[in-house]
C-alpha cells in the first residue's frame, strides 16, 4: 500500500505568509533577502521589488539591533529574539515599537541554508498600555477626589450660607461691601460646579444602554458648534461612515464625551483652522470576549489644525486639574477617559507642537444589550 504524504502543499505555505500580521523575512547565508512577505512590506515601508535581492544590512543598516540578532542567527546558528527596546525606523511614516525573532534556516541534512527574521508591531500593544495605566491612574485620582470632594462640600455649604445671610443683612445699604457678598457667592459656586465634577469623575452614574447612532450625535454637536463659532474662521468637517449600526451606549454620556473632544478641538485653534470629525470600522483591531466572536471596533477621530501638544504634556493632560488652557478646570479629559472606560473603549491622543491634535475614541460595535459589563480595555488586541 502507498504511503500518502500528510505535509501540506506549499500553496499553503504561501496562503500563510501572506496572510500572517507578522513580517517575515527570510536572509540566504549570505544576508541577502529571498523572502519579504506582504506584512513585512506594510510594517517597514519598503516594498518586496526594493527588498528582494537586496542585502538585509544595506536597508537596514541603521538598525544595529536588528543587524546584531541577524548577525548571531547566521554565524552562531542559534534563535535569538529582543521583545523589549527595538525601534524600527521607516523610510515613511513615524518609527515605530516592535518586537523581533531571528532563527536559522535548516535543511533536510541539517545544514544552515540562512535565518528567517519574524517582526511584530507593537504599536497597538502600546497603546493599550498607555489606556490601562490612564484608567487605572484615573481610578486611583478618582478615589482621593471622592474624599476630597466630601471633605470640602460640608464647610463650603455653610460659607455658602453664612454669605446669604450677610447678603440680607447688608441689602438696601452698603453697597460697596455687598459687592464683596456678591463676589463670594460666585466663588462659592464655582468651587461647588468643580466638587460636583469631581465627584461625577469619582462616582459616575451607570451608563444607561441604548442603541446610539453616532453619526447622529456627532452631527447635532457640529451643527451646534458651527453656530457658536459664526464669524470665526474655523472650518468643521465632517467623514462619517454611513454604514456604521447604531451601538449599545449611553447616549447622554457619549454627546458629552464628543462635546469635549469637539469643544477642545476647535478652541486649539487659535486664528483660523479646520476641526475634522471622522468614523470607521477598524481593521486592525477587536474587542475579545472569553468564549465569545470577537467584537469590531468603531474609531471615532476628532483632529485639528492647532498648535499641537507637547510630548510632556501628553501624558499629563489627563490627570485631573491639569489644563493647557488658561481658563478651565482641567476636569474635562479625566471625565472624557471615564466615560470611554465605562463603555469598554480606549482613548487615544496623537500629536506633535506645529501639526495639530488627533483624539481618537475606539468603542465597540456591540448591536445587541450586554448582558454585563465586559472588562476593558486589556482585552482588546
């Protein structure tokens, strides 16, 4: 009887690297690319006509990391793998985190015929990181502003009062120190709208779910901002994708959240400028659910043509009471992060002083009422 051979065929092989996330590029033994899969083309910015044939250290000779693990692979025949501090930089494009293996390539009789390279982008995997570690910054500040926030609204509702009734003492004479009353009570109010804030941020109300068509909110706020921004030259711009199905959410809290975004937005701008507001269904990315389909997510951009941020100020624009604007609580992104968290989503800034600001919100396309609340967002990938 003849025996079948069990091994696939190599049109398989082929399905699999071009479909694979990860670049893969395989090196001769002399460190010539014979291999530049489709991923690797999209990660490093470099097509596989420029690759192939090409020495791996004539296009990636300011990558000494990368050259160091090829190197090893090659010479000490032995896998070598760095998942921790490479930065590939790109013809085109920011560079960006990754995570690289390097093994040699055996033969049938054992011999080292080159090494395949296996890079991975981790830009994603960052950004998540940085969404956990504001969420859990954010429910650390939120626990102390709660105590905070009761400690002081006590005393402050009897200043409160103690100033009416020097107001009504003080009414029909002595104008000039009713001024000073008047002075009071406005202070008193302002301090209490920044505790009731707070504790908002401390102790939201539960999102109430319904379904909520995004691309209806998102144009009621710019049809409101256009009018409050009459006669001043900002432009706002709207790409919304009209396939996109209403998602379960909270529709109070996600206008309030897009009001901000929007809001800040346009007042970065300082003389003339655009506001872009844009929607799509992302492709790299999805909500996992334990035993479940992975859910897509919907990408809400909000960009400008302001000044930017600074890189010091982006991881700092987030904590409570910190504001780049002159006036403001600086409560209004710590609220926005919040409302984000509690619709299992994750919250994204990109900028750079000189080239604008883009907050990018990423909810799930969720159709149906969830049953619970799903945990966020360290189970996305």
């Amino acid at each position: 009887m003849k025996k079948t051979d069990s091994r696939p065929d190599a049109q398989l092989y082929i399905r699999v690297l071009e479909n694979i996330d990860r670049a893969v590029i395989a090196l001769d033994p002399g460190g010539q690319i014979t291999l530049f899969n489709p991923a690797a083309q999209a990660i490093t910015g470099i097509s596989e006509k420029q690759a192939l044939g090409r020495q791996f250290s004539d296009l990636f000779g300011a990558q000494k990391n990368f050259l160091y693990l090829v190197k090893t692979a090659l010479e000490g025949e032995r896998s070598i793998s760095d998942h921790e501090d490479l930065t590939l930089e790109r013809p085109t494009g920011k560079p960006i985190p990754v995570s690289v293996s390097v093994s040699p390539l055996y033969n049938d009789s054992g011999f080292s015929e080159g090494a395949v390279l296996i890079i991975r982008d981790l830009s994603r995997v960052r950004d998540l990181e940085n969404a956990v570690r504001r969420a859990d910054r954010l429910s650390i500040l939120g626990t102390l502003a709660a105590g905070l926030a009761h400690e002081i609204k006590n005393p402050l509702g009897g200043i409160k009062g103690a100033t009416q009734l020097l107001a009504m003492e003080l009414s029909g004479e002595n104008l000039e120190l009713r001024e000073y009353t008047d002075v009071m009570l406005k202070e008193v109010e302002r301090v209490n709208g920044i505790i009731e804030e707070l504790m908002d941020l401390s102790r939201p109300r539960p999102p109430q779910w319904t379904p909520v068509n995004l691309s209806r909110v998102l144009d009621d706020i710019v049809l409101f901002q256009k009018e409050g921004y009459r006669g001043k030259d900002v432009e706002f711009h709207l790409q919304l994708d009209p396939s996109i199905p209403p998602i379960q959410g909270d529709d109070n809290l996600l206008t309030r959240l897009f009001l901000n975004l929007i809001k800040n937005a346009a007042e970065a701008i300082e003389k003339h400028g655009k506001v872009t507001i844009s929607t799509r269904v992302a492709s790299d990315y999805h909500l996992n659910k334990p035993g479940g389909r992975p859910i897509p997510l919907v990408v809400i951009e909000i960009k400008d043509t302001g000044p930017g941020i600074s890189t010091e100020d982006i991881d700092r624009i987030f904590t409570p009471f910190y504001s780049t604007k002159t006036q403001g609580s600086g409560l209004g992104l710590a609220t926005c992060q919040k409302i984000v968290n509690n619709h299992n989503g994750f919250l994204k800034v990109t900028s750079k002083p000189g080239e604008g600001t883009i907050f990018s919100v990423s909810l799930p396309l969720r159709t149906a009422e969830p049953n619970e609340r799903k945990p966020a967002p360290a189970g996305m990938e």
